[in-house]
C-alpha cells in the first residue's frame, strides 16, 4: 500500500512537472509571438534616408583613424509622429550593424518597467529595449547607456553576441540613432563580456580626470582593437545586455562621431 502510494506520489509529481513545462513554453511562445508582430509593425513606420550634411563630432587628427573611414554613413532618419501617439516614453531608434537590432528605445522614470514590459506597455517576460533612467536625450550625457534582454528568438539585444565573433568585424562597427529632433552615428571602439557590475553603466563623474580613467578602462577592456581614438571630449554609448545565466553581461561602447538638427 505504501509503494502504491509513493508511486502515485512520484506519478502526480511528475505529471505537475510536464504541465509546468507545457505552461511555460506556451507562455514563452506568446511573449514571442507579441513581441515579433509588435516588431514587424513597428519597422514598418520607417526609412532611411541620404544625409543632408555633416556634423562631424570631436574628430581626431590623426588623419589613419578608422574614424574617417564611417563619417560618410548616412544617418537613420525615423518619423516618430505615430511612435509617439503609440507611447510617449519613445525616446529613440537603434539600429547596430550586423545585427538584428532594429527597434525603437523607451525610457521611463526607473530601470525596472521595460524588463517585463513591451512596446505597447502589456506584460511581456521579453521586455524592451530601454534607456537608463538617468540619461537625458535632449543633452548628451558623457555615458548614455541602453539596455535589452537576451532571448531565444534572437530579439532585443540577442544579437550583441554577434560582435563577439571575429566574422562580425566585416561590418563597419557602427550604431546609428534617430531621435525626435536629432539623428546620430556612433563608432563602436570596445567590445567584451564581463561579471555584472555597476562600473561601466556609470553616468555620473566627479571631473574629467575621473571621465578619462573611466573611458581608458572600458576601451583598454575591448576584445578588438578597432584603431580609434577616445578622450574626455568625448560623448559615448553603452549597450548592455545579459551574456549567459551566470550572470556575464556584453559590454558595447561606442563615441559619438557626427550629428544632425532634425527639428526643423
């Protein structure tokens, strides 16, 4: 009679278990599904267009830095009149090359919303991509940070791995931004994978001497040498995003090379 009751025990447990599974894959397949046609619509709102002029941004005179070879890009150009209609926390477009990264970013009062969260503001395990809370996109800060999820479906900020395979270096490394009155190229000059850590998503420095150990550090950390220079002048980007479940997080930084007024 025991044994009878241990083996149905075991039985009951295991059949929990199964349907566990089956509950979550089926939640996990929803949040994909979502995400994917919140995505595709999304994309559709936008195009890119020939840059009118250019704005170079601090640039170097060293006249061999590979930051000469990408100031002709053009700049991503998106219409945010319905993105804004949609949600008003829209701050910006991201695209990052050799990528699949393609998608507007949120930003709201705190880092905790977007995690779990999606475009439209429904509860969606896949969150968004979002910007620091205290960054401020009307003026640059020295460390603009942009945070995503890594998935399965390679949505969000999957993708980042990319950049760390060495085939991902025949792309120019470059990330562009579109904002409501301003569009932006960014050359990505670190690339590396790291414990999680509050060093690198810094926004906050005491003084230039501070701002200058700080970038020295990040780019001194890169698994490439992307032949750029960087100094306090500077205005750099950072995206970070989730490795593994060890808790390692990818680490992208990149300076801002040239900019465009857009509000006219």
């Amino acid at each position: 009679m025991i044994k009878k009751k241990i083996y149905l025990t075991i039985c009951l447990i295991s059949w929990l278990f199964v349907l566990n599974t089956i509950a979550e894959l089926i939640c996990w397949k929803i949040d994909m599904n979502h995400t994917q046609n919140i995505t595709n619509r999304l994309q559709s709102t936008f195009k890119e267009e020939d840059q009118s002029q250019l704005h170079l941004v601090n640039p170097p005179e060293d006249e061999n830095d590979a930051y000469w070879q990408y100031i002709e890009t053009p700049f991503l150009k998106v219409d945010f009149t319905d993105l804004l209609k949609e949600n008003t926390d829209t701050v910006a477009w991201i695209q990052v090359n050799g990528t699949s990264i393609d998608y507007p970013v949120v930003q709201t009062d705190n880092n905790d919303f977007y995690l779990t969260h999606s475009f439209d503001k429904s509860y969606n395990k896949a969150g968004w991509i979002f910007a620091d809370f205290r960054n401020n996109y009307k003026t640059w800060n020295k460390n603009t940070i942009i945070y995503g999820h890594r998935r399965l479906d390679d949505t969000m900020f999957t993708s980042l791995k990319n950049l760390l395979d060495k085939n991902w270096l025949t792309n120019d490394p470059l990330i562009k931004l579109s904002m409501p009155k301003e569009n932006s190229l960014w050359q990505i000059f670190s690339v590396y994978v790291i414990p999680e850590e509050s060093y690198y998503i810094t926004t906050h420095f005491e003084n230039d001497e501070q701002y200058e150990t700080f970038l020295k550090t990040i780019k001194n950390r890169s698994i490439y040498d992307f032949n750029t220079s960087i100094s306090q002048n500077d205005k750099i980007l950072t995206l970070s995003s989730c490795k593994d479940n060890n808790g390692n997080r990818i680490a992208v930084h990149a300076k801002l090379i040239k900019k465009e007024d857009c509000s006219s």
